[in-house]
C-alpha cells in the first residue's frame, strides 16, 4: 500500500497562504484586467478617433469583456503550472500536510462508516453492473469493505429497466459476502416520488439511512474509483473536521470516438493544471460537481435541502445544476468545501459525440442560469457567488462572440471599419494563438515531466513518446478549432432558448461510448451553420485578405458542421487515431489493473437516431 499518497495528501490553508485568499483573488483580477485593458489599448490607440459612432464602442467594449474572461482563465492556467512543484499528489496548491497517520497501518486509523451511493435513471445496467464491480474489487484490496456499504438508489420508472436493475443486483451480490457481514452490504433502493430528481434521491436516502453513516461517497452511474483513492478520502476528511465537501478530479475513460478521446486527452493533460489554479482562486469555497466526491453527511443533510424556485421553468421550478448549490449552502452554515486534485484512482466518461455532450450542456445551461438568483443571496461566500457568475457567463460569453463577430463583419461590409495597420491584425491573430496554445504546451510539459508512463525507459523510447504526445497535442488543437464554433453556436441556441422561455425536463444521460451520429440528425442540428458558413465565405471574399483571416475559421467550422458531427462520432476513426499513436490514455499500470475491462478502449458502436 503506498504510504506516500498519505504523506502527499493537502488541503487548501490548513497552514496558511503567502498572501490572503482576498489578496489572491484582487492580484488575479487586477492582473487580468490590466493586462487586457493595455492589449486593448494598444491595439486601438492609433484608431481612438475612428470610433465615433455607439456600434463602434459597443464592439469595442465586447472585445474588452471577452478578452478580460480569456486572460483571468489562461492566468488561472499559469498560476496551477508554477505552483504545480509544491505537490505532486491529492489537495490544494497552498501547502501540504503530513498527515499523522501515515506512518502507521491506514486501515486501521479508519473510525467511520460510509455509505457509498449511486443514484441511477434509466441507466445501462450492465455498465452500472461493471463500475460497482470495479470499484468494489478495488475498495476490497484496501480493507474498505470492513468500511462501507454500497447503495444503487434507483429512480426508473420502466418495469423493463426496473427488473434489469434488481437482475444486477442479485448478479453483484457474491462480491459482497451476499450481505452477511455488518458492513461490505449492497441494497437497492427505490422511492415512489421523483421529486428533485437526482438531489431529491440522495437526500431521500439521508433521511432514511443516513443515521447510520459519517460519510457518504456519491457516484455517477458511468463513475469508478480506485480504494487507494477512497480510503484517502475518508482518511483526509476524518482529519479535518470542518471540511463539509472534499472534490476529486476526474479524469475520462473509456472514450473512443474522435470526438471524446481527443476530449478525454486534453482533459487529462489541461484540467489538472487549471483545477490547481482554480483552487488557489477559490481556496475552501472550492466546487463540488455532483459525483466522486466524498460528503459528511449531518452538514449536507441539515444545509442542502434544495428549494423549488420561485416561477416558471427555465428560470424557476427544479434546480437543474444543484451541486454548486450544494456547496454554497454549506459554505453559507460555515462549512468548507476541499479538492484533492492529483493522486488519481477517480474517473467517469464523456459524451461520444457533440450532439450528446450538447443534450448534457444544455441542462446544465440552464441551471446555471437558474443560479442568477444565489449571486446576492445572503450568507454565500463570496468565492462561491464568483462561481455563480462565472458559471452564467461561461455561457453568455458564446452569443456575445458571436455578436461580436456579426457586428465586426457587418462593419467591414459597410466600409464603416478602417483600414487597420498589419502589425494590429498579426498582434491580434497572436493573442488569440497565445491563450489557445499556452494551455496545451503547459499542460505537455507538465504530463512529459511528471506522469511519463513506466514502460518509457531509454533516450529513443522517449523520443518517440513525446513525439506522439506533441502530435496528439496538435491534432486535439486541430480538432477543438474546427468543434470550437459548433459548441458556441449550440450554447448561443440554448441561451437564446432560456431567454425566451424553452426549457429542458431531467432526461437519463447517453452513456454508450460509441454513439454515432447519423448524417439526418446532423443536418436538423447543424443545418442553419453550415448555412451561415457559406454566406460567411462570401463575407470573407468581400473584405479581403487579412480580415478574412479571423472569421474563416468560424466559417469553415460551420459549413463542415454536418460532416464533421458525422465523422468525429466515428468509433472506428477514434481506433484508428490510437493505433496511429494519437490520444493515447493518462493511466497508470495500476489504474490499468483495477480498472479492468473498463480500462479497454470500447469499438463497437451503433448509430442511434436522435
């Protein structure tokens, strides 16, 4: 058992900051709003006098904002990359705590009970099955079944789907002992009244079982953790007792289209670098996602009772994204709410395709909209409400790129643009190059120093594994500029839609892997782009090189919209990209082991009509 995954355990300020989290936020701030303010200057200084008319100011204004959010986010990316050094396992980027039972047999220093939950709907149960099956082995390697119950709280209503669930169920129960001992059990549960959907199935379970539990660890049903990763959970959480919440990090499995493992790679490769920056940011006011975090369960019983809100949906009625929530209202009780962000051992899956992670991104649309309401409820800490707001703009900010795009190209039509200096449109094209490469090439540096897999040994084995990584690291560039538009032209839908009164009702997730896209549904989702694409192409011929240059690959996203729904749900193309040596897997030798046939790359795909 690795001790040092103990001794490398951290937590956000448990021995202080070089400077308040205040200061911290201010000095992020202010830096980015210098920073894109003297851009901005720059870049216009020479054209003050052109911009005489309100379209002008309006453009301008909007270039400001969008630019101000794109340095904060690329600030938060260098800030996770230079404090990357000050730990190399799970916790924050503050400092790090020997934890005093390190040294001594870690089962044993266990002196709580858990329950592990997994609330499912309409779910493939056959992936529950594996991931319960997994996850459990794992959890048994550690002495946690001397720890934990496990509990499917299910939510189907089909009697088909029904039966299959208490099929799996009487399926798993030998590797739980058939529930003989007073802990390692297995239960099902099901209520009558869905009411709050997934939160409302969690705390009906507190108020029936939670007496019995300190704990309770909350699973995705496409989630699996490795015990090492549970059992340091439970062990951190026992030795802070404020700490209400404490988040992992996911890292996706399981991918194989184009679309999700060029996704799943840069996850693995960027995330862990802008969750250290995010942490630093938001220090003990951290981010719960909903799933693979471990929760102490009186606080969250008492604080997280989720109100319906005032009005009609979109706006009001069941909250739809309720696990920021969650922790502000712990926040709000004087609870923290903690990230362990590296050590691995947690993962769950992407959508195969863009239509199925756009079915997802539009609930979640909504619900952060929803969130408006808590920006200025009282008692939220202030980190949180900056979640709230960044949340709602992180979808706000695509119809307002949009806009800008439209008002800059109607501008130029109209000859009402002046001819600009070279040097401004190459500084320009620069700075966007530069917030689109600096995450990627840190996140590169990053994974080549610290988690080259083991089987590289020797200068020409290394020479060829980073050449692979710097060419998955272009490839996922390629793919995420042609994707790019198509994800803010499905986000300035839904936001058109939430604002005019659409909304969405909590439907299961597509979990299948290798979903394809069929060329019909493409073209109902992605028909108006392309269109907008081609009159993009004639837009861009009428304003001539180099202003075509910065709408072309809006334009050519767009008009490729359909084939490339299609293409890049192809099973078959994402195994070829990995044969190939492209989107190779983050994991480790013993991830690999545990994770057992979850750890395989799935081919077999079949096109669903949408």
């Amino acid at each position: 058992m690795d001790l040092g995954l103990a001794h490398r355990a951290t937590l956000s300020g448990e021995t202080g900051r070089p400077w308040p989290v205040a200061g911290g936020r201010l000095f992020a701030g202010g830096v980015s709003i210098v920073f894109s303010v003297g851009v901005f200057w720059l870049l216009t200084a020479s054209r003050l006098g052109a911009f005489l008319n309100r379209l002008h100011k309006f453009g301008g204004g909007l270039f400001l904002v969008l630019l101000t959010a794109g340095t904060f986010n690329l600030f938060l990316y260098l800030v996770g990359y230079f404090r990357r050094s000050e730990q190399l396992s799970c916790g924050s980027v503050m400092n790090v705590v020997r934890l005093p039972y390190a040294g001594r047999r870690r089962s044993r220093a266990i002196r709580t009970r858990t329950s592990i939950v997994m609330p499912i709907y309409h779910e493939d149960t056959e992936r529950v099955a594996a991931g319960i099956r997994q996850t459990w082995r794992s959890c048994k390697t550690c002495g946690l079944d001397q720890h934990c119950d496990w509990y499917l709280l299910c939510d189907s209503t089909k009697p088909e789907i029904c039966r299959q669930e208490e099929g799996i169920v009487q399926e798993l129960l030998p590797e739980f002992g058939f529930n003989r001992g007073a802990l390692g059990r297995l239960f099902l549960l099901r209520r009558a009244d869905r009411k709050n959907f997934k939160a409302g199935n969690i705390m009906n379970f507190l108020d029936q079982h939670g007496d019995g539990y300190d704990f309770m660890l909350v699973l995705d049903a496409d989630s699996v953790m490795l015990g090492k990763s549970i059992e340091r959970l439970i062990l951190t959480l026992q030795e802070h007792p404020r700490m209400g919440i404490l988040q992992t990090l996911m890292i996706p499995i399981r991918s194989a289209t184009p679309f999700a493992r060029a996704m799943q790679y840069s996850t693995a490769r960027c995330l862990p670098l802008y969750a250290k920056g995010m942490l630093w940011f938001y220090d003990r006011e951290s981010v719960y996602w909903g799933h693979n975090a471990l929760i102490r369960v009186a606080p969250f019983r008492e604080h997280c009772r989720l109100p319906a809100l005032p009005g009609k949906p979109p706006l009001g009625g069941t909250i739809m994204s309720q696990d920021i929530v969650e922790a502000a209202f712990l926040g709000r009780a004087g609870w923290e709410v903690g990230w362990l962000i590296d050590g691995g051992g947690s993962f769950d899956e992407l959508p195969a395709n863009i239509l199925t992670y756009g079915q997802r991104d539009r609930r979640w649309c909504q619900g952060n909209f929803q969130h408006y309401r808590f920006i200025l409820a009282p008692g939220i800490r202030f980190g949180h409400r900056l979640y709230f707001a960044n949340g709602i703009f992180s979808y706000l900010a695509s119809p307002l790129l949009l806009l800008l795009i439209l008002l800059g190209l109607t501008q130029a039509c109209l000859g009402a643009i002046p001819t600009a200096e070279p040097w401004l449109l190459w500084a320009s094209m620069g700075l966007f190059w530069l917030q689109m490469l600096t995450p990627r090439v840190l996140g590169l540096i990053h994974f080549a120093a610290h988690c080259k897999p083991s089987p590289v040994e020797g200068l020409p084995q290394r020479v060829r594994w980073l050449s692979r990584e710097a060419a998955s690291t272009l490839a996922e560039l390629t793919l995420n500029l042609l994707m790019g538009p198509l994800l803010f032209y499905l986000r300035t839908r839904f936001v058109a839609e939430i604002l005019s009164g659409g909304h969405v009702v909590w439907r299961n997730q597509s979990r299948n892997p290798g979903e394809r896209v069929s060329w019909a549904s493409a073209g109902r989702v992605f028909w108006l782009p392309s269109l907008l694409g081609l009159l993009g192409f004639v837009a861009a011929h009428h304003v001539g090189f180099p202003l075509a240059l910065f709408i072309l690959p809006v334009t050519v996203s767009w008009l490729l919209s359909i084939p490339l729904a299609v293409v890049t749900s192809d099973a078959a193309l994402g195994s070829w990209l990995v044969k190939a040596g492209l989107f190779h897997d983050a994991l480790t030798t013993e991830e690999l082991e545990q994770l057992g046939p979850l750890a395989n790359e799935p081919l077999a795909g079949a096109t669903v009509p949408l």
